[in-house]
C-alpha cells in the first residue's frame, strides 16, 4: 500500500485505498500528508484524520507523531469519554495534525474550538466502519466545513455503494489504488486460520489449552457481548493468565490502561468485544481467538487482521458452536474459506493439540512458576476527567469487583445468598404501619415490619391495667 499510495499522494491528487489489515495504511497517508502542509505558527489544524473509534484515533496520532518529530509537527488526538478541558486548551495553542472521532470533532467545531477552514488535506480512514457505526452523515457535516481545495484521502477494506457514493460527492477525480491483486485471497497468507466446531460448556478449557501454546505472544480473544467479555477474563485470571477486558461499558481510562499494559507486556490477553477489532495494531500479537463467531465475513477479517501484520505469521483461531454453523458456513463460503463443516473439537482431542502445537502435558490452568508478567494493576489508571456514565464493572467469582471490593450497582456476597423475597423485603426504603391512633403512617427507616409494629390493642389494655394496681396508680414503665 505505502509503495502505491504514497508518490500519488505527494502529488495533491485525491485517492481512494483499497487493502487489506495490516498493510500499512496509517503511514500510507501519514508520511504524505506531513509533507503537504504547512508547518507554520498558525492555531488553526492543517490537516485532518477522521477514523472510527477511539483507540484508532490515538494510535493514528501516535504513529503520526512519530513520523514527524523531525519536522517539529504538532499532533493530537481528539474523541469522546474524556474532558473536553485539556483538547481545548491544545487546540489554543496551536495543532498542525488532529486525528479524531465524527462526534467529538464536531462539537468541539460546533463550540467554536476546532476550526477546520484552514484543512489542506483531509483523510477518512476505516471509511466503511465508518459506514457501519452510523457515521457517514457526521463525517459529511465534517466535510463541509473543510476547504474545497482541500485534498482528500479515503481508505477503506472493503468499499461498498454508500462508500463510493460519498467518493463521487466529495473526492476530486480520485485515483484508486489496490494493495492486491483482484484474484488474491482477502485475508492475509501470513496468518495460518484454525476452526473448530466446540461445545460451549468445553470453550474456556480449549482457550485456556490454546493459551498454553508454544511460541505463544500476545492474544486477543473476541467475544460476543460485553457480559461475556468480562466473565471470560474473571475466569481466565483465575486460572493464572495475565488478563483484561476491553468493551464500550468501561471507562475511557479503564480502556487505555488495558490497551497500554498490552502493547507493555504486563498482560498477554487481551479479551474484547469488535470495538478494539478496528485498526488496532499492537506488536507481537501472534495469536486471535474468535471465542465467539463473527456476524459476518468482515468482522472475521478485521478481527483475524489483528495478528499477522506487517509480514509477520500469526495464528487465528475460530471456535463454532452447533448453533453458530449456519452464520459460519455463511462466512466461509463469501470468503472461500475450506473449512465448510468444522470437525467436532474437544479440549482433549489429539487433532486439537497438534494442529496448534499445545503440549499434551498442560491442562487449563497456567503453571505458577510460568506466571511471571505484572498484570494490569501494575500500569496506571489515568483520570481522564470522563464525561458521561459507564456501567460498574461486573464483580468475579465470589462477589469482589477487581478492585478488591464491591462496585457500586452490584449486590454483595451475602446479598445474593439470601431468598429473593427476603432481600426484597429488607431492602424496602418505605413501610406502612398502624399507629395507636388507628391512623396510617409511613416508615422510611428501611427497618423490618416486626421491628416497628406497635403492640395489639389488647396487650395496650393489659398493660394500663397493670399500671393502675400500681401505688398512685402511676408507673415508672416507658411506652417501647
């Protein structure tokens, strides 16, 4: 891709990029484009990457930081779940390259913060995720507010109509290129693909096997949903792997510390929902599990592109459940896979080990002295000063949180202990009770019934009586 994109680009013609993951895109337009602007002490941002999802936007900052350091260009990041305060004030003191979500960009333009009139070339990448995420009519309200002398780069994995139909609207005569040939394969020949048709009781022992692989690096491990998500990596961390969950309900901070301690090395797993499938590029990933199927052929490209980047050999590995092989034979057959009918595939089957060179020797749990990495609690938590609310973190085995103690919106151990019904009448804020008087009255002291209940008007009798045989007929005995 660098070696076609990069002389047109230099140029100032408009294109559009066509390839696969892992072949090089960000520096494709990212060496060009700081070539093209004008590096002078103007606030306004000269140029502009629009992409998908946050961890995308920081990588493409960093990626182009790097490239221009010797040029002395100023490049931030911009996008939703942080305070607006610290992107304003960079914005005030001048940014040469803003790489960004569609929302965030648009309110920090809407604001008067982000002025892109003086854009001289704009850059749309992972245009159809874009697509997908609902996207398009934020990225063309971002497009009108750029200069029309502009120059424009689209690159994108697949290019389906709304695509090209935004590429007529707004590109220039584009040129478009392809990384590939049209008949070669679309997904990448280094990464060598696994399926197997697994029972999902067994799944957490074949990952846990899978693990335990030789020449093993880096995992990522794609889920479903973000409930599984995290009890996938509760269970993993109790059976000794150095583990963190990233899905859209954490925090902003909470999803940056995992994915630093991943590229650290501090953890080696890395479980995710297709939020983190986009774009991200993290060396040594040698291995992608799709724990759970794809919904379609891209999804399983953009999360298998995770490993075997660059030139690099990975391992991608998909386990189907019975329910899940309609949708599978669906992907192979769009993507001319030959795995039409996964073998049926056990944690202790032979055909499973030796395609995937685990040791028979290993069982799910990983070996104490082969626990050596720090784990995510040894990177930092950053306060990013967050905006919005996020769901609490769902607590592991046993009712702690991973903090050490219960999150807030879960209910604690002894909680879940007791009948549903007895919790529910403990845990009521507002009773009715009779008083002496026979009028209703209301107990917001959450207390039991019992514990407020008056005495029957027949033991009230009693008790008078028993008062008036006293001497004086007083008595030094209290109401309760």
């Amino acid at each position: 891709m660098q070696a076609l994109a990069i002389p047109l680009a230099l140029t100032g013609t408009d294109l559009i990029g066509q390839a696969r993951t892992g072949t090089g895109k960000t520096l494709a337009f990212g060496a060009p484009l700081l070539q093209r602007i004008q590096l002078v002490d103007d606030h306004r941002p000269h140029a502009l990457v629009v992409v998908p999802t946050r961890e995308l936007a920081i990588q493409v900052a960093a990626d182009i930081e790097v490239a221009g350091k010797g040029l002395g260009a100023r490049v931030m990041a911009v996008y939703g779940g942080r305070s607006y305060e610290p992107q304003v004030q960079s914005l005030k003191a001048g940014i040469d390259v803003v790489a960004g979500t569609p929302g965030r960009l648009l309110d920090l333009a809407r604001q008067g913060h982000l002025d892109l009139s003086a854009i001289e070339v704009l850059v749309l990448d992972e245009a159809d995720e874009m697509l997908d995420l609902g996207f398009l009519p934020d990225v063309e309200r971002i497009l009108a507010l750029t200069p029309g002398s502009r120059q424009t780069m689209l690159f994108s994995a697949t290019m389906p109509g709304e695509i090209i139909s935004l590429s007529r609207r707004y590109l220039n005569q584009p040129t478009r290129i392809r990384a590939e040939e049209p008949d070669e394969g679309r997904t990448v020949p280094a990464t060598a693909q696994h399926v197997f048709r697994a029972h999902s009781l067994d799944k957490p022992e074949m990952l846990a096997r899978i693990l335990q692989a030789e020449g093993r690096g880096l995992t990522m491990v794609f889920c479903q949903t973000k409930r599984q998500c995290d009890r996938l990596a509760a269970d993993l961390s109790e059976r000794g792997f150095a583990v963190a969950a990233v899905h859209g309900d954490l925090g902003q901070g909470q999803r940056e510390q995992a994915l630093r301690a991943f590229r650290s090395g501090k953890i080696d797993v890395l479980v995710a929902t297709d939020v983190a499938a986009r774009g991200i590029d993290v060396e040594g990933v040698t291995h992608v599990v799709n724990y759970s199927c794809p919904d379609d052929e891209k999804t399983y490209l953009h999360r298998i592109g995770r490993t075997g980047r660059a030139g690099a050999s990975g391992v991608a590995v998909t386990l189907v459940d019975w329910d899940d092989l309609t949708r599978w034979k669906s992907i192979n057959q769009i993507l001319d896979l030959p795995f039409p009918d996964p073998p049926e595939t056990y944690s202790t089957s032979e055909s499973f080990h030796e395609e995937l060179s685990i040791p028979r020797t290993v069982n799910g749990v990983l070996p104490r002295d082969e626990r050596t990495r720090a784990g995510l609690r040894a990177e930092k938590l950053e306060d990013l000063g967050e905006t919005g609310q996020r769901r609490p973190r769902q607590p592991l085995r046993g009712g702690a949180s991973r903090g050490g103690s219960n999150s807030r919106g879960t209910r604690s151990a002894a909680d879940r202990a007791k009948p549903a019904d007895a919790t529910a009448e403990a845990g009521a804020s507002r009773r009715r009770r009779r008083t002496r008087s026979g009028a209703s009255s209301i107990d917001t002291t959450g207390a039991p019934d019992a514990a407020v209940q008056q005495p029957a008007p027949a033991a009230r009798r009693r008790r008078s009586r028993s008062r008036g045989r006293g001497s004086g007929g007083s008595s030094s005995e209290t109401p309760s």
